[in-house]
C-alpha cells in the first residue's frame, strides 16, 4: 500500500484519536474541473499514483485512462476485450505502483450478469512510460482472477499488500481475494449491504458500493438504503463483530473517501452531489451514527454531474485537493434529459 502522504498526517496528528466537531453549516465548496471527457464516457473511479498521476476506470467501456494532474491531458492505459467485458468499475493500489481493477461483463439493465465473468487484472504501471505526450511503454497488465460467484463487482479496496476486497453490489456480498494464491472467498454478507435492507422494493438494485478500510472497520455505502455502513474486520477472520450504520442522509450513495482525521465524503451519484461527514470516534462517544451535510452539487446542476467517486491528491503540497470523477449523469439524466460530459474535477477539503 502507498504510504500516506506525510504532511497531511502531521497536519490531522492533533485529531487522529478523537474526531473533528461537525459545524452546523459546512461551506460550499468550489468546484474545480481537471479534466473533460466527450459525451457519453461515463468516469466510474479512480485511483492515485505515488508520481500524482491520477487513473480513472470507465464504466460504458472496459478501459483505464491516465490523466495528468498538472494539465488534465489523458492516455489510455489499457482497453480490455470489448466483447468479453462491457466496462471497468473499481480499481484500488496494492504494493507500489501495482493496481487492481474490475472488468465487469455484459449486465442488464438491473445490473443483472447476462453472461461471462467478473475479472480482476493486475496493472503494474512501473513499466508504463511516457514522453508528455504518447506512450513509450505500456503497462505490463496481466489476469489475476475471474470471480465466478459474483454478480456485477463494483466498489474495490486493498486491505493490504497481499488482499483486496471487492463489493458485489446486487448480491450484497463482499469478496476478499487473495492476490498471493489467486483465490477468493465471500468475506462479508452483511444485511445492511443488500438493496433490501430498508424495503422489499427499492428503488435501485444496488446495496454494497464504495467500500473502504478505516481503523479496522469495513466502512461501505449502500446505495438503496443512502446510508454508509461499517464492521469491525480483519483478513483472516473476516467480521468480527455487529455492523452498525456510521453515516445517514446520503440518499443514492456510490463511492466515498475518509480522511485521516474521519472526515469522510461521500458521491452521491445519481442525485449529483457531493457530502460530508464527521465521524465520531471521541472517548465514551459509543462512536454514534452522524448526519451528512450536501457541500456541492444538486439534483438538477450539472456541477458534479453523476459524481462517483474520490480519492486525495498524492501531489507535494495539495494534501487537501480532493479529486472527483463523475458520469455526466449518464446513470440518471438531469430532468430526464440532460447529460454532459464527464470530468475529473477537484475540491479543496481544507475548509471541513
């Protein structure tokens, strides 16, 4: 796992053990665009490298894109069989420099597999070599596992150098692969990870999505129920205990980030908005369930039009920069109608 960037760790050291207080109004926050891309690519996630590079999945087609942090230019890093794989979803670093993405096959309009598989790819961008412009040598890319069992994988995190967990999203479950042994077992399934969980119809197929490792817990979103849920967890033993709900009010949620300091925000995709929330972790606190608060976006702006995801910026100096893909609202058009292109954009978190 890529070492956490060092200032932004002096800077939140003063808080680690206890948790920001949440202000009754967080600001707005400004909205940066990095980079655009032509209607209708739809930016599903995203990952950081240690140079800063950024790499982005695209969900309406198997591919992975570098952009650069500094002028928003993006490459193809690679495009998977398009006749094998209908797009690619999460993507997390392991060991330096070494990412795992979702390939997810052909689906229905419920997100229902239609045939093939779930596979994970290995992509070691050490070999991956530009000269600002064009690509001198590719990244050396190479098939981990298919996952059988699963539905479609959506969200994915490393747990360490030698696991990743992946979230079916319409099954509820969470998958733990080991990379060593190329194997996987269903690690969690957890009640607050099915669609279900609030009503028998909901409005959306999917429960489990972003899934994230904070202090030992399994933090992830259920879309359906506009929650982010978590449960104590380890590699080997799997849950360790009852999960609870950690925050509420974030209808539709996709994919989320938490800070160092448990501020965590959370992309509301298909309502087009951004949030933010202030995890409770003080002493004798019972670490209780916290409201979120919308800091950007709406349902009808075309801001963070379909926002999917975040990850923090890894460049020297922008510790705060929060960055953001989004769909161009190609999952649920603005009014009916209206999508745009999708972007890469940033946010300073400084301020929360």
């Amino acid at each position: 796992m890529h070492l956490i960037n060092t200032f932004l760790t002096a800077v939140l050291a003063v808080s680690v053990v206890g948790s920001p207080h949440q202000p009754a109004s967080p600001p707005t926050a400004n909205v940066s665009v990095l980079a655009t891309f032509p209607k209708p690519v739809w930016n599903e996630n995203l990952a950081i490298r240690g140079n800063g590079y950024i790499l982005t999945t695209r969900f309406d087609k198997p591919e992975v894109y570098q952009v650069n942090p500094g002028t928003g230019e993006r490459l193809l890093v690679r495009a998977f069989d398009a006749s094998v794989y209908s797009g690619c979803l999460g993507i997390a670093e392991g060991d330096t420099d070494i990412f795992y993405v979702i390939s997810a096959p052909p689906y229905d309009d419920q997100l229902t597999k239609i045939n093939g598989t779930n596979t994970i790819f290995r992509i070691d961008m050490a070999t991956f070599e530009t000269d600002g412009q064009t690509i001198v040598n590719n990244a050396t890319v190479t098939k981990v596992i298919d996952i059988d069992a699963a539905n479609i994988l959506n969200g994915m995190t490393a747990y360490d150098d030698n696991y990743i967990l992946v979230a079916d999203s319409v099954q509820g479950i969470v998958y733990e692969v080991d990379l060593a042994e190329g194997r996987y077992v269903a690690a969690v399934e957890d009640p607050k990870m099915k669609a279900t969980y609030n009503t028998a119809s909901p409005a959306t197929p999917l429960g489990v999505n972003g899934i994230k490792m904070f202090r030992s817990y399994l933090y992830w979103t259920n879309t359906a129920g506009g929650f982010v849920a978590r449960v104590p967890f380890n590699s080997l033993e799997g849950a360790l205990g009852n999960s609870s709900i950690a925050i509420t009010d974030v209808p539709l949620a996709d994919d989320f980030i938490i800070r160092d300091d448990a501020v965590a925000f959370v992309c509301q995709n298909q309502v087009n908005t951004l949030s933010v929330a202030y995890l409770d972790f003080r002493p004798g606190s019972g670490e209780p369930s916290v409201k979120a608060s919308v800091i950007a976006g709406s349902l009808t702006s075309t801001m963070l039009a379909g926002v999917s995801a975040a990850e923090f910026s890894r460049t020297e100096g922008q510790a705060y920069r929060l960055y953001l893909t989004t769909s161009g609202a190609e999952g649920k058009p603005i009014n009916g109608t209206t999508t745009v292109g999708s972007t890469v954009s940033y946010i300073d978190t400084s301020v929360y």
